[in-house]
C-alpha cells in the first residue's frame, strides 16, 4: 500500500505540473476556452448573466492565475508542502473541472475541455473520465498520508522555494500572454502549409453494411445484387480523409471568394480579430512595415483579415490609416491563426514562414530573410 499511495501521489503532482504549463503556454487559448464556458453559462442561467460575464472579462487574469495555481499545487504536492492542506485545495480544483467536463459531456456545451490547452485534445466524456481518475488518485493519496510524512521542505526554505515557483511561472504565462506561445500546436503553426492542410491526405475509405432477411454482411463497395438492402455506412479512414483545416475561408468586401489569394506569393497578413479589442498603438509601424514591403523586391503582397462588420472595419482602418487591402473570415479561424490581436503571420504560396504578436513586429529585412 505504501508503494501504490507514493505512485498516486507523484502521479497526480506530475499530471497537475503538466497540465498548468500546457496552460501557461497558450494562455490566450486558454482564456478562450474560459470565456466559451462563461458564455454558456450566462446563457443557460440568464438570472446571472451579468455574473459570469464579469468573469468573462477576467478570462485572461483567470487563465494565468488558474494555471500557475495548478502547477504551484502539483509542485507542493511533490515536495509534500502542508500536504493535508494542499490536497483539500486539490479537491477543491477537481471537483470544479469535473463539473465543467461533466456539464460540457452531459448538455453537448463545450466540445472540448482545454484541460491540456491544444497539445492533447479531449473529448468531453473523455475529460470527465481523465477527472474522475485524478479523484481516485487524489483518495488515495489522501487516505494514504501516513505514508507520507516525511516533508521534503518546510518553515522558511518551504516559503520560499514556493514563492520562488510561484514567481517562475506567472513569469511564464505573463510572458506568452504578451508575446506568442513557446510551442505551437495550432494548424497555422510555422513550417505548415495552410492549402494542404485543407486537403485530405488520402481518399475516403468506406465499409458498407447490407442486410437480406436475417442475414447482416459488410462490402467494400456496393452489391450488385439488388436483393440486399442498404443498412449503413462507415468512413474506415476518418482522420485520414478529413483536412485538417476545414473553416478556413476569405471573402473579399464583395462577398467574392479570396482565399487563394492569401496562399499565392509572398504575402505580410495582418489579421485583425476584433477592432475593439485591438491595440490601436502599433498601426503606425504596421503601417511603415507594408509601405517598405511593398517596394520589396521579394514581391510581397499585404492584407489584411477581420471578423470585424465590413462598415465598422471600413470606419477602423481610416482611423488608423491601414492601406492594404482587407478581406474577412470567422473570428474562430482568425483566434487560431495567432494569439495576438493584431498579429502577423508571413507567408510563402500558402507556407507559414513566420508568425509575429503585435509587442514583436519585424523590420522588413527580418521578413525577407525568413521568406
């Protein structure tokens, strides 16, 4: 028993350390999910609407605070810091992400929980599973402390070794919240190509089931014998046959089709998600950027992307003096093409070549160089 109780214990300490770094990596990505699950709730419990859109507003404090918080228990887990008290705060935590995975799984809410930010997408039946098993290691745990006594840090030296982790990995998130992820997990990450990306890999493969009387059999095509009557239909190669990328679309102030025209060439993309929330201070060197890239001799093309009302756009970019063409596409294609509003992402006929927040825009030479 003493062996299971430590595996339990270094086990749930990891998978907590784990899970709030994914966390802090993308913590913008995570303030999204939060803010999905806030909205959902303000419309299933419209009494307290105003509540939880306060908390939507605080998504991205709650992101990093959330995040350090799990791995700050994760740490004092491990080094068996005020052990009891610890584990009753892990408690606390599991059972306010089981009722979030068990809410999204029950009602069809939240498709996926964010729980390992995009680095391991779950199910939401799959997240409330990976929660009920993080309670049972957690009841071990907390039966078994006796196997546990020994601290591996107290009084002073435990103070601070846990304010030197709490510092380490607010740095972390604070850090990623102003620039760009560490790691990117996302589709429009450097190095992908978008236009393959929003092709299959190989044709769809099909099994189909027929049934005559009491007999059931499956083909790999259709029976000639008419006798045998259609039942169902299965995609053998389901991850295979599906894009990656599936919602991507651009259309231009017309309403006319214009993707194609962001993956042709050498391209500077400004996406602007929301001009309401969009930092409004750095249009002015955007706006040197574009006018030196368009006298590039690489031919580098500029535009720009918004979810933003083509009347409210139109009104933005003359206050801000944006001259480069601008085309639209969904908020949440634009969300996952870069944390950063605005951000750009340079392109080579559709090759993400670079990716930059609007707190780390290039000079024109740093674009050539990576195109």
């Amino acid at each position: 028993m003493r062996l299971f109780t430590r595996i339990c214990w270094a086990l749930l300490g990891i998978v907590f350390i784990f899970s709030g770094l994914i966390k802090l990596n993308d913590p913008v990505g995570t303030a999204i999910k939060l803010e999905e699950y806030f909205e959902v709730f303000a419309i299933d419990l419209p009494s307290l609407a105003g509540f939880f859109d306060w908390f939507k507003n605080a998504s991205r404090f709650l992101s990093i605070f959330l995040s350090s918080l799990e791995v700050m228990l994760g740490v004092a887990l491990l080094l068996r810091w005020y052990l009891r008290q610890t584990l009753l705060t892990l408690l606390v935590l599991l059972v306010f992400f089981g009722f979030l995975t068990f809410y999204s799984a029950a009602f069809n809410k939240v498709t996926d929980c964010g729980c390992f930010g995009d680095f391991i997408k779950l199910t939401p039946w799959t997240s409330f599973v990976k929660d009920l098993f993080l309670l049972g290691l957690w009841g071990v745990v907390f039966k078994g402390q006796r196997f546990l006594r020994h601290s591996f840090v107290r009084g002073t030296a435990g103070l601070m070794t846990m304010t030197i982790v709490g510092a380490i990995v607010i740095g972390i998130g604070v850090r990623a919240l102003g620039h760009l992820p560490y790691f990117d997990f996302l589709p429009y990450k450097v190095g992908n190509n978008i236009g393959q990306l929003m092709k299959p890999k190989a044709p769809a493969r099909y099994r189909y089931t027929f049934t005559k009387g009491s007999e059931t059999k499956e083909f790999d095509a259709f029976p000639t014998d008419s006798t045998w009557k259609y039942k169902a239909m299965t995609v053998l190669n389901p991850e295979e046959s599906r894009p990656v990328i599936t919602d991507l679309r651009l259309t231009d102030p017309d309403g006319n089709d214009a993707t194609q025209q962001m993956l042709t060439g050498n391209k500077l993309v400004l996406i602007i998600q929301n001009t309401n929330k969009s930092d409004r201070d750095r249009f002015e060197q955007f706006n040197a950027l574009f006018a030196a890239a368009t006298k590039s001799r690489k031919n580098i093309g500029v535009m720009a992307i918004t979810s933003t009302s083509a009347g409210k756009f139109d009104s933005f970019r003359h206050e801000v003096n944006l001259a480069a063409p601008y085309y639209f596409a969904d908020a949440t294609v634009l969300k996952t093409m870069i944390r950063s509003n605005p951000g750009l992402l340079v392109l080579h006929n559709g090759t993400v070549m670079a990716k930059y927040h609007y707190h780390d825009i290039p000079a024109l030479y740093q674009v050539e160089k990576g195109l």
